[in-house]
C-alpha cells in the first residue's frame, strides 16, 4: 500500500466530527487502498470524551487506519498534513447576528490559518465547513501565506447536495439521475441554487420538471433555508448530512471527472464577474485530482445575474466587516 494520508479535523469532537472521522478511517473519502492517518483537534476540555472516540475507533480495527491522535494544540495537529478539514467554531446563539458570528469565530480561525501555515504539509489542501465558512476560510486563508490560493475550499457541498435531493425528489427520480447542480457564491440565504444548468436524465432540469413556478419561487428559499428547517425539526443543526458533504467536497477534489462538476467556495479569479480574492462558491471540475478549474461558458441570465452579484456583494461586506482580522496573505 501508499503511504498513509494525513487528515487533520479540528472539533472533531462535535456532533459533525464524529459523524466525520469514522467515514476517513474506513476508506470512504480516498478509496480501498489508500491509509489514512488522522490527527483530532479539540479544546482541552473535550480532550477527556474525544479519549472514547479514539477507542471506538480502535474497536472498529479499520484496516486502513494507520494511527490517529487527539491534541488541543492545533500546530501538533497540523504536522504535516495533507488535508486540513475545519469543522470546529462558535456556534450561532440566540440574539447574534451573522456579523456578531463572523467576528466571534475571527480568533479562532486566525490561529488555526497561523498554524496551517507553520506545520502543514507542503501540499496540503484545506477544507472549512465551519460557519460563516467562506469568510471563516478567507479569514484562515490570510493568515497562512504560505499555502497557494487554489488550496483553499469553503464547503457549499451540503447545499448542493440538497438542492440535488430536491430535484430528484420533485421530478420522481433516483438521486443518481440527477448532475450538474451549482451553488453560487455563499453558504448563507443569499447562495444561488441553479437548477437552470442541471441536467434530470440527461435532459434540462427545467424539461424534466413541468412545474417552473416551483422551480422559481419554492426550489430555491427551499434550499437556502433547509438548515433552519433542519434545526426547527430535530432541535440540532445537521450534523450526518453536513459531515456526509465535507466527504463528498474532499472525494470530488481529489477524483477526476469530465461530465459532471461539484461545488465549493474557492478564491474567485473574476470568472462570472465575480470580484477576485473573495471565497465564492463555483461550480468545478479537477482533470487530476489535485488542480481545480471552474467550469465555463454556463448559461446566466438578468435574474441569475442579480442573485450570483448579491451573494458576491454580501461577501464583500462581510470581508469588510472584518479587515482588521485578516492577515498578510488576503
């Protein structure tokens, strides 16, 4: 076999952690045949009950689980790592606005883009799934110079995902059925889910569903507020289905594909007219496995225009919001 991959989680811990590392260590992500070698960070306090994961772990006798350590010390945890996955942040609480979020979480990832920088391998790629997580990821991002731009995801993969499991339920078929769904610009109620490019057995989404009214005023609200509906159902943020997409953001990464594309936030270049520098959600395609290229020449139209221009203007707004926190590298 290879030699192991290193993965790095921070909170991993959390509710989405533990639904996380388990899927690392059994092969789900990089294959059959690829080790892993995973590195769990937490605050201190959780050290103790992250102490049961780790013999969990331990009685699932994964086969390509080459070792895993937990630390509260996020450069021990960074060491040399391939991949970087940042679940770890302030929750939202009652009262806070997404500002008083993005600034609350500023800390947190400053010293974690620090760290990355220091101790992380040289190839390494980072994935944050933490909210706000396109600016969390611009926030890390600044701070970790070192690092080339292009390795950088902010994880819009669950609300494609979603916005895939809605279409296929609306038109009465097998998800699989179901490709080239994008997410534009943020992870937040101002993202743009496009059904107008996806493709329902191979036809136009807006062919394969007769209900546009549906389409235009329900599908969209629907999938940019299904984490509120999420939370007012089971009393908890999604946890599985936000795990199951940090798999499948890394998975697309890493595996060539030349029919379909994924989404994820990603340091603009100005495709679309979208401002460069900003962390905005494309849809991508790898030829490799390790370099990402937006897909080009999609179709936008007046009103897909206005939606993919306001997520890029409440990106800028909350990258203004929070100047004071970014480092060298924004």
């Amino acid at each position: 076999m290879s030699a192991p991959i290193r993965v790095a989680v921070t909170g991993a811990g959390g509710q989405i952690g533990y639904a996380l590392i388990f899927r690392i260590a059994s092969g789900a992500v990089f294959g059959p045949n690829q080790p892993v070698s995973l590195r769990l960070l937490e605050i201190t306090p959780a050290l103790p009950a992250l102490t049961g994961t780790l013999m969990e772990l331990e009685d699932c006798a994964f086969p390509l689980l080459a070792d895993v350590k937990a630390t509260d010390q996020a450069e021990v945890a960074f060491e040399g790592a391939d991949w970087v996955i940042l679940v770890g942040g302030l929750p939202r609480k009652d009262g806070m606005t997404r500002a008083d979020l993005i600034r609350a979480n500023g800390p947190i990832f400053t010293g974690q883009g620090k760290a990355i920088n220091e101790a992380a391998g040289p190839d390494v790629r980072v994935l944050t799934v933490a909210n706000p997580c396109n600016t969390n990821c611009l926030i890390a991002r600044s701070h970790a110079p070192k690092v080339p731009a292009e390795r950088w995801f902010a994880m819009t993969r669950l609300d494609q995902n979603r916005a895939t499991g809605q279409l296929a339920q609306k038109a009465g078929v097998p998800v699989a059925s179901v490709s080239r769904v994008t997410i534009w610009g943020n992870h937040s109620d101002t993202q743009y889910p496009d059904y107008k490019n996806a493709l329902i057995e191979g036809r136009p989404a807006t062919e394969a569903i007769a209900d546009h009214t549906w389409l235009s005023e329900t599908f969209i609200p629907l999938v940019a507020k299904r984490g509120a509906a999420v939370i007012k159902a089971r009393g908890a943020s999604s946890a599985a289905s936000a795990a199951n997409a940090a798999i499948d953001s890394v998975r697309s990464a890493v595996t060539p594909a030349s029919d379909d594309w994924f989404s994820a936030g990603v340091v603009s270049d100005g495709s679309y007219g979208i401002p460069s520098g900003l962390i905005y959600s494309f849809p991508l395609r790898t030829q490799d496995g390790k370099k990402w290229s937006v897909v080009p020449g999609l179709a936008i139209d007046d009103d897909a225009r206005k939606r993919l221009d306001a997520s890029a203007a409440e990106l800028v707004a909350e990258r203004d919001a929070v100047k004071d926190l970014l480092g060298p590298g924004a």
